[in-house]
C-alpha cells in the first residue's frame, strides 16, 4: 500500500471501498485487494493445497470484482456486505476451476463435475463447521457434497452469512429481473434444504443443526 493510498483513505471500511470500486476508483481497488488478498490466499489454499493455484484464484476473483463492479451499487443497497460478496465470487471462480480441471483431465472416469463440492469442501473445516461441532462437522460435509455446485453456494451465502433472499438472488442471477431472482433463489435453497435435511436425518442428526425454511 503507497502511502497516497493510505492518506486518501483513512480508515475506510471495505463496503465504501467497494463502493469507490463501483465507481471506478483504481486506488481503492488496491487498497481492497490487499485488505483482502491474503484471507482469500488462505481460503484457496484451504482447499487445493496448491500455492500457485491458490494465488491464480486470487487473482481471477480480484479480477472478477473489478469487472462485476457495477453491480455492488444494487447489492449494497439491498442491505449486502463486502465479505458475503466477495467469498461468493471467491467460491465461484474455485467451483469453475474444478470444473475446469475435470474437463480436461486425460484419464478416462474422470469425476463427474457435480462431485467437486468433496474437493471444494476439503478436509479443513470451513468457519462455520468448525461452529457445529466434530459430530455434525463430518455429516455436514458428506450432506453437502451431495448438493449441486449452485446449492451449496446458495445454503451457505444465505444460512451461514445470513443474507436475504434477495441478496443471495442478486449474486448469482444478477441479470434477471428481482422476482425472477428472488424466485430462483427461494427454490434453489429449498431444494437444497429438502436434500441436507433427508441426508442429515438419515445419518442420525436431525436436532443437531437449526436450518431456517427460506
């Protein structure tokens, strides 16, 4: 960080940071990709036990920021924070590039794409499985690899970060009008409770963890 940086922007919260980004502020962007660069190094590696990969990862979600920008103004007025938006892309750019790895992978049976949510899950307990206890920590991974890609992204954006229905639309469908978005969002996390829900009564835990219907 130079030090025009740090007296153009004292103590500035990385919401309004973001919010300079929309509006096309380079400084800004800098000041946020190293206020964030390392946790989201940390989170990749996390899960791909790669440092080259992960520092790909960052960079393409750092890009993605950039180039989906003009959609935070909507996001941010609907009540959505930096964090949630960020590791929502972060998550996104992780799935694309297991897809990515699947397709061209040479060996014949290579996985199907719709497993890579083991590998995106990773041994490491995320933060919010580590809230949950060893005894469902274990079941809640094998639930979740069960789930599409886009409903476990879903799940996780609007139970364990507590978005609205509308925020979590917005991330993933922002082109389609705010009902359709609200729609589909509302039906894909239903789908995906029904499965977590079956899958974790199944496995013995169905008073362990508290999931909201919408």
């Amino acid at each position: 960080m130079t030090p025009a940086v740090e007296y153009k922007y004292p103590a500035i919260d990385s919401d309004d940071l973001m919010s300079l980004v929309a509006a096309g502020d380079q400084h800004g962007y800098d000041l946020l990709y190293e206020k964030w660069s390392d946790a989201l190094l940390a989170h990749f590696r996390c899960h791909t036990q790669d440092a080259m990969r992960s520092a790909d990862l960052t960079q393409a979600t750092f890009l993605r920021v950039w180039k989906q920008r003009q959609l935070w103004r909507s996001f941010k007025a609907r009540g959505g924070a930096f964090r949630p938006w960020l590791y929502a892309i972060a998550n996104n750019e992780l799935i694309n590039d297991y897809r990515s790895e699947l397709r061209n992978a040479a060996a014949p049976g290579a996985q199907d794409p719709q497993l890579t949510l083991i590998n995106v899950s990773g041994d490491t307990p995320t933060p919010e499985e580590c809230l949950l206890g060893k005894e469902v920590r274990h079941p809640l991974r094998s639930c979740l690899s069960q789930l599409d890609a886009i409903e476990v992204q879903v799940l996780k954006l609007k139970i364990f970060d507590d978005n609205t229905l509308e925020q979590v639309g917005s991330v993933f469908w922002p082109g389609a009008a705010r009902f359709t978005a609200i729609t589909n969002a509302n039906r894909t996390l239903r789908k995906a409770l029904q499965k977590l829900k079956k899958c974790l009564l199944a496995k013995g835990i169905e008073s362990s963890i508290e999931l909201p219907l919408s």
